[in-house]
C-alpha cells in the first residue's frame, strides 16, 4: 500500500506547521520539513522540539535561506527529498508541500489514488511551446546567468541580463535536455526521486546550469522527471488544487468553499486562507477520516471563473479600428433574437425563415458549430469571428444577396449587442423572455461544467440561485441600454399577444408575425 513521504517547506507559523504534520502523520505517513533558514530560530526549535519524539517527522538541521525565484529553493527541497529518503525507507511516494496547503481528502483515499496507478504526477509542459509563461522574461531565464535576485536587487537584476546580452554571454542549454515547466506541486514515486538523485550526482554540468537560471523550482524537477522517466509513466497534472486570478496571483479558500474543494479530482488544496477557521477545522478532521465517500464532480475552475465575472461588465478595451473605420452598411437591417434557450431560439428562428423567407443563422458568435459558409477563413473559430464582427456580418449580407438578416444571440453577448447597435446599419431586437424553472438552470449548470453528477445539493443550490441572479442581471441590463428598435415576447404568451411585437421587429403583417407566433413547437419544451 502506498506510504506518503510529505516534503514540507516552509517558513512561518510554527503552531500551524506541527498541527499540520501531527494530522498528516497521524495516519501512518510521514513528513521531512524543512523551515527557511531565514526564520528565526527560536521559531524553528519551537517545531523540533514539539514533534522530537514523532518518529514519522524528520526536520533537517540544515537550514537553506530560500529566495523566491532562486535556486536555494530547489537545494531545500533536495534536501529535504535527502532526509525523508534516509528517514524514511518504507515510503513509496513523496509529495511536495507548502504550509499553506491542506489535505481535501483522506489518507484512506488518497493511499487508495496512488495505489491505482503506477506513475509520476507533475505539471511538465514544453518550456518553449506550451505558454505555460503568460507575462516577463522567457528564454531569459535560462540563457543567462542569475546571480541576484529579482525582488531584492530589481536594477542590478535586469542591468545584470543586459550587461550580458550586450557582451554576447548567452549560453547554450545542455544539448541532451529538453526543458520543462510546471507547478513545484509533485509527487513523485520513490524511485524516480531516487533516479534524479543519481542524475544530480553524476551530471554536475546539469546541475551548475540550473543553479544559476531563475525560478528553477518551475523547470528542474520537471525536465528530470521527462528526462529519465517514460512518458506512459507521467501524468501531465498537480494533486494539488490551486487557481490563480486573471492577475496571476493563487486565489485564497475560505469557509464557504468546503463543499467545492470536496468535489475536485485532487488530494490536497492551497491556499487556505489564515482567517477560515471553519475550514481549516474541517480539513483537518479530514486526512484521518475513514470510510467517508467523495462525490468527484471537478467544476471548482469553472465556477471559479464563472462567478468572479460576475459584475465584470467593463472588460473591453478601446474600440479596435477595424470597427470604428467599418459598418456593416447603412442600407442594411440587422435583427437579432436575443435568447438564452437556444433551442427555442433556433425553432423560432427557423420558423422566421420558413413564413418571411429571410437568411436565418444561429449562434453564430457563441456556437463553434453554427452552420456558416466559407468566408475565407474569418469564420472558423469564435474568436474571429468576434473580434471581426461587423466583416463577418457584412460578408454574410452579401454572401446571401440580401439587405434583411436574422441571427441569433445569448444574453451574455452584451458587448456585441451594443456594437452592433452603435452601427449605421438598422439593428432590430427580439428578446425572447423565458422562465427558468430549477431543472433548466441545473442542465445548464452541468452543460457549462459549472457542476458535475455528484455536486452536493447545498453547493447546487447555492449555485442555482446565482446563477438566477444573473440572468436576470444580464437580462436587467439588456432593457437598461434602451436599444432602439428593441421588442419583448414571452416565452409564456400566446399567438395574440407576441404577434405585435413580432410583426414590428420584422417589419411584417400582424398576421404573418401571429402565423409564426402560433406555431405548436416554437415553445415546446
């Protein structure tokens, strides 16, 4: 069975370190801690001396002062991967941790994980291909030496990489390594930490070339792993659940978020934030916990980046020029059915079609899969078609040979509502009120991956009422813009009541528009 070796760096909060290593000793595995050799030291007796006579925590003597960004990082956690490798000769896995992170499932489980699959878990991506690196240096890091670091001696730093670049210092990178990158959150089986301790001692020209790159604890310990382990042996991936925001900074877990963290595919979570007493009373409960089932439903990243767009109305930039110096012509009509059940939508659409003999298309700017001719490659992702909106449109008015044509749209579309709005042409809309009954919003929720099959019912419900909020936000938001030409029919009204505002929005007979109103399906569900 699989016995865990915890490799836990760290370097504040003393009572927070032992209680974290008594919980996750408690259940037969085991810890080597290394605290920064920048602490103070009465704060590191005070955690040896605490966990002196548990015989499955070790905690190194010598003491590396850790920079981020730097190589001490590295040399810590090798030492302390040294210790619990000599202390702990049982252990078949050992797994990196911070203080700040905390287990989210128990030992019974995770013991469970790790025995299903004989293989290594690290985030290792091409370093030079996979953008794992949105923002700053790149190539920077590794072809020039660092000796300085960045958050300390910022000036010295990049006038260090320019002095370098101007005497054509660049080095080359050792020619049989491919380099990695990937989260410093591991864990590694026993033997291939064993098998990169065997590298380390016999390629010394490897291990100079890491010392002085920047940030290596994203890149040494994942080019090892994809060096000397078998791909069919690597999962691509963390055990560890962490999020960063649009900002690059990790989002914090607090009280509310036990349930989430609960559901997610992975054994431990960071950070936790030092004020969610709750939770972390409830974490620690945890890792000693047995028989307790874990309905997996893994939509903590959807959701997160779901509601915290929530209110994020003003992401746009300038106006590009392309939509400024274009239109999509002054003798044209736009109309655009605004609805966020797409199915209903599309009957009407289709309906609109059939009766009036207008060109009808659906989503075509949140459907991948809308049905669009060949417009010369300007329609083949949406993010094309988005950012070249009014040449989509005006292509597709001439395509079809017409001045008049319908097209579809999500709510959450505000941006190009207003844009198309803002045009010379004539833009007409038809915003189809609909009712949300609780079974919709769940198969919504499940097809937007903001939930899966066994999201607890507390975390649904709670989920289910912001995402009401929001429609209705969304919705709210629509009618305050005061577009003109604008019309509302309701899902639940009948012929005579939504033919008025059909005939106006297609500029047709009312008997035609109470035609198309009364057709059986439109509104089926």
């Amino acid at each position: 069975m699989a016995r865990i070796a915890f490799i836990l760096l760290c370097h504040k909060d003393p009572e927070a370190v032992i209680l974290q290593a008594e919980r996750l000793t408690a259940a037969g595995d085991c810890m080597a801690i290394h605290f920064d050799g920048r602490a103070p030291d009465a704060e590191y007796r005070r955690i040896a001396d605490a966990l002196a006579d548990n015989p499955n925590v070790t905690v190194l003597k010598k003491r590396v002062k850790c920079g981020w960004g730097e190589w001490s990082l590295v040399q810590a956690t090798l030492n302390a991967v040294d210790a619990a490798l000599e202390a702990f000769p049982r252990a078949t896995h050992l797994y990196m941790l911070s203080g700040d992170c905390m287990a989210i499932k128990s030992a019974e489980y995770a013991h469970a994980f790790l025995d299903a699959e004989d293989c290594d878990y690290i985030e290792s991506f091409d370093y030079f291909e996979s953008g794992w690196i949105k923002t700053g240096m790149r190539e920077e890091r590794l072809i020039y030496r660092h000796f300085l670091n960045e958050r300390k001696h910022k000036r010295l730093f990049y006038a260090s990489i320019d002095w370098q670049r101007r005497l054509g210092l660049e080095r080359g990178i050792p020619a049989d390594l491919d380099i990695m990158i990937g989260s410093q959150w591991w864990c590694l089986r026993r033997r291939t930490i064993e098998a990169i301790r065997d590298f380390c001692r016999a390629r010394r020209d490897v291990m100079r070339f890491f010392r002085t790159t920047w940030i290596p604890d994203e890149t040494f310990f994942q080019t090892l792993v994809r060096h000397l382990i078998p791909e069919t042996e690597i999962r691509t991936r963390t055990l560890t659940f962490l999020m960063f925001t649009d900002y690059g900074m990790p989002v914090t877990f607090y009280n509310d978020h036990y349930d989430l963290l609960m559901g997610q595919d992975y054994l431990f979570a960071r950070k936790i934030s030092p004020e969610a007493e709750e939770l972390k009373a409830r974490l620690g409960q945890l890792y000693a916990a047995e028989g307790v089932t874990f309905h997996i439903s893994n939509e903590g990243r959807r959701l997160h980046q779901f509601l915290v767009g929530r209110g994020r109305i003003g992401r746009r930039f300038a106006t590009r020029f392309w939509e400024t110096e274009s239109s999509i012509g002054s003798d044209r009509e736009l109309m655009i059915v605004i609805c966020r059940k797409w199915d209903l939508a599309r009957r009407l659409a289709d309906r609109i079609g059939q009766v009036t003999n207008l060109p009808v298309l659906g989503y075509l700017f949140q459907d991948p899969a809308a049905d669009l001719p060949d417009l010369g490659g300007i329609q083949t992702t949406l993010d094309k078609r988005a950012r070249h909106r009014r040449a989509l449109v005006r292509m597709l008015f001439d395509y079809y040979g017409t001045d008049r044509l319908v097209i579809c749209m999500d709510p959450a579309g505000f941006d190009l509502l207003q844009d198309f709005a803002s045009d010379r042409a004539v833009t007409r809309f038809l915003d189809v009120d609909c009712v949300y009954s609780d079974d919709y919003l769940a198969d919504h929720a499940l097809r937007a991956g903001l939930a899966g099959e066994a999201t607890s019912p507390t975390s649904m419900d709670r989920l289910l009422a912001t995402l009401r909020n929001d429609f209705a936000f969304q919705t709210g938001r629509i009618r305050d813009a005061a577009f003109d030409f604008y019309h509302v029919i309701r899902e639940t009204g009948g012929p005579e009541e939504n033919a008025g505002p059909l005939a106006a929005f297609l500029s047709i007979p009312r008997e035609t528009a109470r035609e198309i109103a009364a057709t059986d399906t439109l509104f089926a569900d």
